[in-house]
C-alpha cells in the first residue's frame, strides 16, 4: 500500500516522526546535560605486615607523611616512599590487615583536634577519647608536624615557672620557655617531679600536658587519678600510650601533645608540656626505622635520632609580646643504665636542652626525696 501525500497513512507517519525527533531531542538535552561524578582514587595494596609496619604496592603519587587509610578504618603514615614498595607506619590495631587488602590515599597530613575542650581529658594519639566523658568537644586541628618558631618571634626566658620543690627553684630554678631534662635511672623519683610540678601550677594560670609514652598502664593510671585527686585534671591534657600500643601510636605521641599545646601557647597562654618518656619514645623509633631497613648507627638507632627530638623540643619557647606573649615550658625525661648518662641518647637530650635535673639513686636510697644531684644538676637559662 502506497502513502499518498495528504493520505490519512502520510498525516500518520508524519505525526509519528514529530514524536520521535521530540523524545531525541529530550534524551540528547537529557544526556548533554549530565556530568559524571567521578573522583579518581589511587589504590595501593598490602604486600606484607610485620610488627606496627605495612609495605605498600602502587600509590604512585603518595607524598612523604600523607596519611594512608586501611581496611577497618585503620590510619598509617607513609614514611618510606620508594619507587617500588611503600614502607607505611601503622597508626591502631592491625592484626586484621593481610596482604592484598586495598590502601587508599587520604591527600592530607596526620593532624589533631585542639581547644580548650581537652582540658581535663585523657586521649590518645589519634585524639579518641580514654575517658569516660564522651566524644572530646573541639572543631579546630592543626598538623602534628609544625615548624619551631622563628628565632624573630622569640623572646628571653625571664619568668620562672615554679615547681614547688625548692632544690629545684632555688638551686636549678626553670624558666616559662625554657627546656629543662629530667634524667635518672628506673624508680629515682623523674615521673613525681613532673607530676609535682603540673600539681603546684593550680591557681598560676597554667595550662599543662602530660604526655605518656609506652608507660605501662597501671602507672598512668596512678598518674591520672592523682590528677583528678588534687585538681589538677582540669587544667590538663592527658595523652597517653601504653606499653602494648603498636610503636607508631608512641612515635607521634610527643608531637601530638606539643600540637595541642602550642594551641594554648599561641594564645597568648603559659603551658608546661611533661614528655614521660622520651626514651620509650627513641627505642619505637628505632623499631620501626629497622624494620622499614633504615641504616642503623650507634647503639642501632638511626641517624637522625638527633633531629627527631630537637626538632621537637625546639617548639618549646617563649614568644614576644606581638605574637601574644606565650611561653611552652618543657620538660622531657629520660631513663639511665647504672647511672651513664654518657650514653647516646642522654648526651642528645642533653646538648638539646637548655640544662637537666639529676637524680642519684644513691641519694633515693639514703631516703633523700627528690634525689637532686645538684653537682650534676644545671639550669643554663634559669640561672642567669
């Protein structure tokens, strides 16, 4: 059957025609219109997991220090970046992970929450809360990982920060800025000292952090509740990590603490920072820098065990009054063998200070508390 123009099958045919180039051009608007969503994401697999450390395939474009996520929400620092394999510092509880779990690129560096809501709180270094007061109260973070202040935005140390031991202020008097090493064998009295201290800061309008690093728990329990005892908690920040926290918790630990108290100091507040302690936190470093096959050097720990603490205690100052007028008074301790303290990393921690508090046991067991050396002792800023 032929269409004849202006038959009824030719109107028909055409009627149909107008609808179909009108249903096209809807779809082709329709179509022109839509933009994927699409946002690209390297993914890098788990090739092995030892103790507290992952190696990593792909993620070509992972920067050095970028945080990494693993499955279970598990957070990790990027610290080898090599062209082939990825050495990555595990950050929680990593018995889960195997190998060929997928790693994912965050594109930013570890940070912490700040503010005055973690006054009277015990975290730990990921800013979870310890306690049983519920979720920690701030929106502000700044990066664990912050440049010491210049040497234009400092001021001289000329305000004493008072212990309340007075071998200690009037023999080795400390300074608000100043840093001041706490060093002695096991059980001489270093964590009372500290703990005195932030206790004899009530009514003086300073802000405290103590930070625990790979102390066992008992003892930061004991250190806490003597806090909370004497009034002190509120006025204070707890970080804390135990024993058997994986050693990347208790590497970032003391860089997480001075974050958070370089929030008060910038604020135009005095803080003391307690950092108990830094031996704990040298033997994680060096853990985890031989099992990432860093090259060893004395006593097997790495080369640059010198620059991760002074990077740290340089943060520590007193800034002039245009910047507010701050001080961070720290206050690291150290653990002895037998009394050397010509041993590595005391002779670090020392020529990084600015002068150290000794305690002889020989004093300890004569029942002389605190068990000052005051020969050994010296304060090079407080004593001016």
């Amino acid at each position: 059957m032929s269409m004849e123009p202006g038959s009824p099958l030719s109107s028909v045919a055409g009627g149909l025609q107008k609808v179909f180039d009108n249903a096209f051009a809807e779809i082709r608007q329709v179509r022109e219109a839509f933009t994927p969503r699409l946002t690209p994401r390297e993914v890098g697999t788990i090739t092995s997991v030892t103790t507290g450390i992952a190696k990593v395939s792909g993620l070509p474009g992972v920067g050095a220090d970028e945080l990494v996520t693993f499955p279970g929400d598990v957070l990790g620092i990027a610290f080898n970046v090599d062209a082939r394999e990825i050495g990555v510092v595990l950050l929680g509880e990593y018995w889960h992970l195997h190998a060929g779990d997928e790693v994912r690129r965050t594109g930013r560096v570890m940070d912490v929450a700040v503010g005055e809501g973690l006054l009277g709180r015990v975290i730990d270094p990921l800013g979870r809360p310890l306690d049983e007061n519920g979720p920690v109260n701030s929106t502000k973070r700044l990066p664990v990982e912050r440049p010491a202040a210049p040497i234009m935005d400092r001021a001289p140390v000329t305000v004493p920060l008072q212990t309340g031991l007075k071998v200690i202020d009037a023999l080795i008097p400390v300074g608000r800025g100043q840093r001041e090493l706490i060093l002695g064998d096991r059980q001489t009295g270093k964590t009372a000292i500290a703990i005195d201290t932030i206790l004899n800061q009530r009514d003086q309008d300073v802000v405290c952090v103590y930070c625990a690093i790979g102390q066992r728990a008992s003892a930061v329990a004991k250190a806490v509740a003597t806090l909370l005892e004497k009034g002190a908690l509120e006025y204070t920040v707890v970080v804390v990590t135990e024993g058997n926290d994986p050693p990347g918790l208790a590497y970032i630990a003391p860089y997480v603490a001075t974050s958070i108290a370089e929030f008060f100091m910038e604020a135009g507040r005095d803080v003391l920072i307690v950092y108990d302690d830094l031996t704990h936190h040298a033997r994680a470093y060096r853990e985890l820098s031989l099992l990432l096959r860093r090259p060893p050097g004395r006593e097997a720990f790495p080369g640059d065990i010198f620059y991760i603490h002074s990077r740290l205690l340089e943060r520590a100052t007193h800034l002039r009054k245009e910047l507010g007028g701050g001080s961070l008074t720290a206050l690291p301790i150290i653990e002895t063998e037998a009394q050397d303290i010509s041993a590595y990393i005391p002779t670090n921690l020392i020529s990084i200070t600015d002068g150290q508090i000794y305690l002889s046991p020989s004093l300890f067991e004569l029942g002389i508390m605190p068990a000052v050396d005051v020969g050994r002792s010296v304060s090079r800023v407080g004593g001016k």
